[in-house]
C-alpha cells in the first residue's frame, strides 16, 4: 500500500481565523469547486472503465484457458460473457480503489496540492493531544448519530439497505483481511484527500467555509448513493442521505478545527472501524 502524499489545511496566519492564502486566482470559488467535480467524475468513470476492461480481459483469459485444460469448445460471444460473469466482491474493491483513489490523487495533484509548509503544519497539528481528543470525540458522534438516525427511521417504518451492504457481507466471507485494510484505511484515506482537501479545502481557502460543508459534503452523499443505482426506495435514500451528508460535514468540521487533514482520515477510519465491527457482529446474516 502506497502512503498517500503529505495534506494539511490551508496555512494560517498566526492572528487569523481563516486561512492565509496566496494571491487568488481570477474566477469564482463555486466555479473551482464545480470544475473540480467534473474533473473528478471525468476521471473516476475513465478509471473505473479502464480497471473494468483489464478485469474482462484478465477473467476472459482465464475462462478460455479453463477450457483448454478440460478439454471444452472455447466459448465465444455470448457464451464468453456469460462463462465471465460479473466482477466479484474483490474486483469491485480494486475497481474502486483505482477509480476513487486515483481520481483523488489525480485531483489533489493537478488542482489542490500542499505547500511544505502545510505539510509541516499539519504534521505538528496531528502530533497535539487536543488533536486526537477531537478525532476521538468526532468518530464517536459520527457513530452515535447515524445509529441515532437508523433507529428513528426503523421507527417510522424507513429501512434502507446501502448500496454497498452486499459486497460488504461477500467480501467478509472471502477476503476478511483485505475488506478491513480497504474499509478501515483505504477508503477513509482517498475520500477524505477527494472530498475534504480538494472539495471542501478549495471553499475554504476562498473564505468560505460553510458553503464547502454543504456542497462537499452533499457530494460524498451522492457519491454512496448514486439515484438511479439503489434498490432504496426515496425515503430510504432521503435517509441515506442524510446520513452520509452529517459524516461528511463532522469530517470537515474537524478538518477545520484541528488544521489537520489527517484528523479527518482518522476520524473516518476510527469511524468505519465502528461500523465494520457492528456489522461483523450483529448484521452479517
């Protein structure tokens, strides 16, 4: 596993409580943001195409050459396709990785990068106590409220199945090791560089803050449910929604207020931790 590149919040100014930034570049921060989202989705779905075709390729290899060694007709057309079936649990946390993970990195690289002296910044903010008490408290209420918010849907008859809930269970049961390293580390780590530096950062540098809370967190909702892709119904993704749009604005609250991306991260890995372990527990069957 790769160590994602060194982030931080904008550098401060000591007697100042919002960024100090370099001189600005013409044009509207909105308008950065709404570039950075086309840009991100040009490349995820280019990525995602991309690892799809080396997997039909990689898979459509190995059917013909199982047919060889058991002596059958090489399948064609159809019959190929049908003998390549679908990408399992595996192929789709690969094909994940490389989309959302180099759609982050491509983003942080080209649009968002840190100064050394952000890096230097955010590497003694993540080394203070109070960093990690926020981290801990952030994880904490993240977990709290969307159990929170469950069982009051649960109660209103609103019971909505995450996209995501299937492959989770599939990947438990053959590849525990790598599901843990995806959801506890990977994932936490390419989202939060996507949503919180790039996104939220670029809002925040341009002095607004809140408005890159809603519009980043906004899209790490839509992002984990995509309409037209879930089998929820709209009160289920109403809810959904609502969930994963609070996770987002907690992580880049505490993002802002320790100056640190890596409390984000931690926060969200701490967080699905949480999650992983209750699932493993209690909602697995």
């Amino acid at each position: 596993m790769s160590t994602p590149p060194p982030i931080s919040a904008p550098l401060r100014d000591a007697n100042a409580t919002s960024p100090a930034l370099p001189p600005s570049r013409p044009g509207s921060p909105v308008g950065g943001f709404l570039l950075d989202v086309v840009m991100g989705v040009g490349i995820l779905l280019a990525l995602s195409l991309a690892s799809s075709l080396v997997w039909g390729m990689w898979r459509g290899v190995e059917v013909v050459r199982e047919a060889k060694q058991n002596g059958l007709p090489m399948p064609a057309g159809e019959a190929l396709v049908s003998a390549m079936g679908a990408p399992g649990a595996l192929a789709q946390m690969l094909i994940a990785l490389v989309a959302t993970g180099g759609a982050a990195l491509a983003l942080y690289f080209l649009r968002r990068r840190a100064s050394a002296a952000e890096r230097s910044q955010s590497l003694q903010a993540i080394r203070r106590a109070s960093t990690w008490g926020w981290i801990v408290l952030v994880a904490s209420c993240v977990f709290a409220g969307t159990s929170g918010a469950s069982l009051l849907a649960k109660q209103l008859g609103i019971e909505p199945e995450p996209t995501n809930l299937h492959l989770m269970q599939q990947a438990w049961a053959g590849y525990p090791v790598f599901l843990l390293l995806f959801a506890v580390v990977l994932a936490p780590a390419y989202e939060e560089l996507l949503f919180r530096r790039v996104l939220f950062g670029r809002l925040w540098a341009a002095g607004k803050p809140w408005l890159g809370i809603v519009l980043s967190s906004a899209a790490f909702a839509l992002v984990h449910e995509i309409p037209g892709t879930s089998p929820n119904g709209l009160p289920e993704m109403l809810q959904l929604w609502l969930v994963y749009g609070g996770m987002g604005a907690a992580f880049a609250w505490v993002y802002r207020k320790t100056g640190t991306l890596w409390a984000a991260i931690a926060a969200h890995a701490i967080n699905n931790a949480i999650a992983l372990a209750a699932l493993i527990l209690f909602g697995m069957q």
